[in-house]
C-alpha cells in the first residue's frame, strides 16, 4: 500500500517522527500538561527546517549536516574508547592513590570522584595541581650516590621540604 511507499523515504520516517512529537506535545497541553513540561516536545519542531536545507543556497549545510551523520559511528567509537580509557585508568588512580591527595574534590577515594578527577586532567582543567598533589604525596626521594649514580629511598620525610618551582 502507500502507507509502506511512504515509509520507505528515510526523509517520510524524519518528517513522521518531527510530526508525531510536535502532535503529542500539543495533545499533552490539551490534557493538562503545563507549557513548561512540553517545551522540549514542542521545540523539536524547528527540525522541520532541516528539509528546506536540501534547496537553494542552504545546500552546502544540508551536506555537511549528512557528512556530520555519516560520520556519528566513528565518533562514537572514539568515545566509547575514551570511556574505556578513563574506567581503566580511574581504576589504576584508586589502587594508587585511593584517598592521599589533600584536594578533597581531586582525588581518588571512590570511582566516581577517580572519573571527574580524570575528566579534570583529561579536559585540562588545573590538571598540573593534581600533578603535584599526586607527585607529593607519593613522594620518593632521590638522593645521589657516589660516582654520579642514583638511589631511590623511600623515606617521605625527605619530601617535606620539596616546593614547587615555576621557572618562567
């Protein structure tokens, strides 16, 4: 039947899915629903401005708007790669360091807090006092040894005197 050519047009399934929201949207406000509750439902009917792209001097955009959805796979696989990353390494921060460094809003007591503290290092946000908070309080001190060689003590109270240095 037509119903079926209709639907056959992934641009008929667009205009469909646009129609339908916007239609529920005033169907919820005839029933009670408050202005407020069926904004969002209501603002979905500016994509119906996406089909006049495909015409005239909006062209361009209505291709890059295609390029931009043939590429949401690989975007998405970056993120997702991103997300395994971060589990990873928020892991790794907890065993590390768990709760030593002093910044209670950076630091890796629970998975949570581990996620947006590596959010904060991955966003580069600050990311350099979480540097040094961690560099402090796992600190190992290197004392040199005869003939220019190093040894690595694990004494901390060596490390309380260590400052930070900016050379600029």
């Amino acid at each position: 039947g037509s119903l079926a050519k209709y639907f056959k047009h992934p641009e008929h399934n667009f205009d469909f899915l646009v129609q339908l929201f916007t239609t529920s949207a005033l169907i919820a406000q005839s029933a009670g629903a408050r202005h407020e509750n069926t904004a969002l439902l209501r603002s979905l009917a500016i994509l119906r401005l996406i089909r006049a792209c495909k015409y005239f001097f909006l062209r361009p955009l209505w291709l890059m708007l295609i390029k931009m959805a043939e590429s949401a796979n690989a975007v998405l696989n970056l993120i997702l790669f991103i997300l395994v990353t971060m589990v990873v390494f928020s892991v790794m921060g907890m065993s590390l360091f768990g709760d030593t460094l002093p910044n209670p809003r950076a630091n890796f007591g629970n998975f949570g807090r581990a996620m947006l503290t590596l959010f904060q290092i991955f966003s580069s946000d600050s990311w350099s006092s979480v540097l040094y908070e961690g560099m402090f309080s796992s600190c190992v001190a290197v004392e040199q040894a005869p003939l220019g060689g190093g040894c690595i003590s694990t004494n901390t109270s060596a490390c309380e005197d260590t400052r930070v240095v900016s050379v600029g």
